[in-house]
C-alpha cells in the first residue's frame, strides 16, 4: 500500500502515515521504519497494513520517494519549459533580438512564435523623437538653402 508521511514524533519514535487507498491514517512505529533517512512529513513511502485492537498500523514501511526529492523535482519542473503549441514539444523557447531588446520568441524545432515582445516605452519614446529631429533637421536644412 502507498501513502504519505503525515508527521514524525521522533522525540516518541512513531508517526502516520496517510493513504488515499484507504482515505485513513495510519500509525507507524519508527522500527518499521526500513530506510537510512529519518522520516519526514510528505516522505512518500509503501508499506503493507496490519491492524490491531487498537487500530490500523503500518509494516515494513519503504521510503519511493523523499519530501526532499519531490521538493526539488518541483524546483525543476519551475524551469522555462513550455510546450509548443504548433509541434507540441517540450521546448525553451528562442529569444530573438531587435535593437538589442527582446523582440519575440520561437520554438526552436519548428519556428512557430510564442511570444511577441511588447517594446519598450523607453525605447519607442527615443526611436519617435530621433526621427522627429531628422524631420526638424531636413525641414530647417531645406528652409536655409531656399534663402541662399
Ligand atoms: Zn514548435
């Protein structure tokens, strides 16, 4: 049977084990504890059930998976991975640059766009008022050379 640590009294040296199998908890004894780790609230572990006068009680309890190893495996699932909606593959999308600002993103297998880039405010602010200079710019220069 398969379940989760609950919490471990290690001062008292038992704790319970939860099974969905059987929606209960389950004590255990750490002597049926069969792995070099302390137990650790949400150890995934299997174990065989026996039951007594005084209840439901786990034996020979085998830690599958540690709270450590799913924590990390979470960690690792956090990374920037998507899928691609056009090839359906696991991807990290591929950054393209324009003016050095990210401007899109593309699957890299089969190209499709991701993601558009909104552009910077900053940067739109500085591209409209240089071409508003050069408009000033070719205005005056053509004004001067019609006086001369
Ligand atoms: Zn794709």
């Amino acid at each position: 049977m398969k379940g989760t640590v609950k919490f471990y009294q290690e001062q008292k040296g038992y704790g319970f084990i939860f099974s969905s199998e059987i929606n209960e908890d389950v004590y255990f004894n750490i002597k049926e504890w069969k792995n070099e780790s302390i137990p650790n609230g949400n150890d995934e572990v299997e174990f065989q059930l026996d039951e007594n006068k005084k209840g439901k009680f786990a034996l020979n309890i085998n830690l599958l998976k540690s709270a450590l190893e799913k924590k990390e495996e979470q960690s690792t699932k956090k990374d920037d991975r998507i899928i691609c909606f056009n090839c359906n593959k696991k991807i990290v999308p591929r950054i393209m640059y324009l003016n050095a600002a990210p401007y899109s993103s593309h699957c890299p297998y089969c190209g499709e766009t991701i993601k558009k880039f909104q552009h910077n405010v900053i940067f739109i602010i500085f591209t409209v008022t240089i071409i508003i200079f050069i408009v000033m710019f070719v205005f005056i220069a053509s004004t001067i050379l019609k006086i001369f």
